[in-house]
C-alpha cells in the first residue's frame, strides 16, 4: 500500500450517472488530497491529512508541486494500425473533393489496406506501439485499437495478433476490436452478404479460439455495409458472445438505429444523426460516441453531443486516430474543441472521455477515482483543473500512474 499526495486538487468523477446532462455544480472537487493505492487499485480517496492519520505506517509517494490529478483518460474508439499515409486525400478533400468521391476513385480506406497488406507483423507492432506511447503520453491509460485494414483472412489475424502483441509492451491498456467489416474488399469475389458470411465461417471462430478479440465493430454506410446485412451478421456475432459497436450516421443515418436494435455497447461517429435517431440512443443503453476528429478531418459537422446529452444518452468522445478522417491523433484537443462547439460543461466533457468512455468498452473497472477501480491516473501542473480543458490539450499531464505504477 501506499498513499500518492499530496494533490492540490482530485477530480475523482465518481458516483456520477452514466446517462444524461451534468452540471458543473454537482462535480466534487478535494482539495489538498491523496490517494491510498494497493496493488494495481484505488482504496481509498480523501483529503492528504485524514490519510496520513489513518494509515500512519504507510509509505508516502511525496508530490512536492501543485497538481490537479484526474483519472487516466479512455480513447474508446481508435484505427492506430496502419501503414502508410493518405496526404494525398487529404490534398483532394481541401480541393473540393469528398470523402467518399476519393474511396471510389480507389483511395481512401482501400489505399491504406493495400499498404497495411505489405507490412510484416513486427512493423505492425512498431506502428501500434509508437501511437500508443504518444497517447499515453498525453494521458490516455486506456486505448481501443481496431484492426479493419487487412480485409482478409490472414492480414486481418496479423493486425490482431499485433495488437496483442503490443499490448504487452504497451504503457497503455489495449482493447482490440475486429474491424473485417469496414468495407467490402475490391479483390473479394462475392457481395456484401457472402463477405460478412466469410467474416463469420473463416474468421470469427479463429478470433474466439486464440482470444484475439471480444468485440466486433462494422461500418453501416451506403457506401459500406447496409443496414439489411449489417443487422443478421451482428446477431450472429453477438450470439457467438462478442460485444458490438457499430461505424454509425456518419453520412447517412441507420446505423445508429443497427447499433440500438442488435444491441450494441457503442454507436459511434452519428455526425449525421437527427432528432429520431437521439430519441433512439438517449431510450437506449448505447454509448453515442462522438468523433471530434473526424469532424475536422473531413470538414464535417460535429456529432450532436449537446443533443443527445439533453435527450438523455450517454456520450463518450474518442480521437478515432486514423490515417483517412483522422490523423491528429489528439483526445483532449479534440474533446475540448467539441465541448467549446457543442458547450458541453467540464463535467460532461471529462466524464466523456473517463468513465463513460470505459462504458463504451463495456468496462467499469476504471475511468473514476473510486475504491475497487484501477489506479490510472494522471496528474496536471496547475491548481485548477479547469486549467485542462481551457488550454485544448496544449497542457499536458506532467505523471501518469498505470496501475499503480508511475509510468
Ligand atoms: O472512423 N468511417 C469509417 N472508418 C474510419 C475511417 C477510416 C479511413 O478513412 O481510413 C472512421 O472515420
Ligand atoms: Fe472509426
């Protein structure tokens, strides 16, 4: 055991509800706090001196500066294994090209496939591990990493296997999530069906018997999956004993209303979503994942967070670092420019990417500082905690504990 402080502030976003508005004035703040760590958990919160008092013989990690300690952030929703770089769209997008006009002419989600396909698995793990550590770095201690840009059998078994292999290595916590579905493959004989059938018989029973993944993403867009494909392969999935999440509204709405209907922990981007599909997710246990970066990579909308909050959903942000919509690869410069546009207060924001993001991962062993959970957590060189949001992510946090552990 051993007690961590003391902290000018702890913002321990505990015991707040999962679903729904949050006002500033409900959100507890300790001031001239520690924390009480056995192991890799949180036991105990509360202020330095009452600690001190009542675990006398406990060793002390000593903070000597100011500091504003927060949970370590949860980036829900990530496409960090990749190879290669999309400059080139991006260069068409701010000509005046779109998004989708750029994937069929062959660029887009297929270029980076055709360039992931040619990297050895240790390349893979590099490329992961490198992102991982920048994220950590600023705070995240957990991260979703999907794979999604293999396609085929054996690319889509390396992209996973590197992700468990990183994780070993990783500072961070990584989820993996298979992404086979993120679109139909330009050299796959077959239509939409026979693909996520091939998804099912070839791939799924691999990913259960060597645990390679617990979860399934697929992308429901007119030009990726329909809705009347999407909804029997999910069942099928989820009936295997995977959790779903589901690429959502991003253009076109219907798969918020996929992701609701099969079941699904998370629907995420829902840039495009209207007052139906909020009144769906808000009805739902749905995490609505709100993805600030491919907003401004795309030139996009912002997803409807203010909105979905005040129906009553539960909103996470993710940075859904991807070579395509979003190469920034910046959580909390993301989520602060989406609280500024969508005047979410502080307490939304941050709960968006800690514990409410972790709901997103089905998790609920972290993202608070609260007995029972995972000591993750980061500390900022400042005496107000507002101080993280008000600079968009150009504050960084000066430690970060994982587990415990000051990484
Ligand atoms: O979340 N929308 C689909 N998938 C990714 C983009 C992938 C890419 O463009 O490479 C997303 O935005
Ligand atoms: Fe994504």
């Amino acid at each position: 055991m051993k007690i961590i402080g003391p902290f000018t502030q702890i913002v321990p976003l505990a015991d707040l509800p999962f679903k729904g508005r949050l006002n500033d004035d409900a959100l507890t703040v300790i001031y001239d706090a520690g924390v009480l760590v056995k192991e890799h958990n949180i036991v105990a919160v509360d202020t330095f001196e009452k600690l001190r008092r009542e675990y006398t013989a406990t060793p002390i990690e000593h903070i000597h500066d100011k500091l504003a300690l927060i949970p370590g952030f949860i980036d829900c929703h990530t496409h960090i294994c990749y190879a290669g770089s999309r400059a080139k769209d991006y260069a068409s997008r701010v000509s005046g090209k779109s998004y989708l006009e750029i994937a069929q002419a062959g660029g887009g989600i297929w270029n980076t496939v055709r360039q992931t396909r040619l990297v050895s698995e240790s390349e893979l793990i590099h490329s992961i591990l490198k992102r991982a550590e920048k994220l950590f770095s600023e705070g995240a201690t957990t991260i979703e990493v999907k794979s999604g840009y293999g396609l085929e059998r054996n690319a889509e078994l390396r992209i996973l296997k590197a992700i468990a292999s990183a994780n070993q290595l990783a500072s961070a916590d990584l989820i993996s999530t298979c992404l086979a579905a993120h679109v139909l493959p330009k050299d796959f004989s077959g239509d939409e069906s026979d693909y996520l059938d091939f998804i099912i018989a070839e791939l799924m029973p691999v990913i259960k018997k060597e645990k390679l993944s617990g979860r399934f993403d697929i992308f429901v867009e007119q030009s990726a999956f329909h809705i009347k494909t999407a909804i029997p392969f999910l069942q099928q999935v989820k009936t295997a004993g995977f959790d779903l999440t589901v690429h959502a509204d991003q253009f076109t709405t219907g798969g918020s209303k996929v992701a609701v209907t099969c079941g699904a922990v998370s629907a995420d981007h829902l840039e495009a979503s209207g007052e139906h599909e909020i009144a769906l997710l808000a009805k739902s246990a749905t995490v609505a994942v709100a993805l600030p970066g491919a907003s401004l990579g795309l030139g996009m909308p912002f997803t409807p967070a203010r909105k979905l909050l005040d129906a009553g959903a539960c909103l996470a942000i993710a940075s859904d670092w991807n070579p395509g919509s979003a190469p920034m690869g910046q959580l909390l410069t993301q989520a602060a420019i989406l609280g500024a546009y969508e005047k979410l207060s502080l307490s939304e924001t941050l709960s968006a990417i800690t514990f409410r993001a972790a709901r997103a991962l089905n998790l609920t062993d972290r993202g608070a500082i609260a007995p029972g959970k995972i000591a993750d957590l980061q500390a900022y060189p400042t005496d107000d905690y507002r101080d993280i949001l008000y600079h968009q992510g150009s504050m960084k946090p000066c430690k970060i504990w994982k587990k415990g552990q000051q990484i």
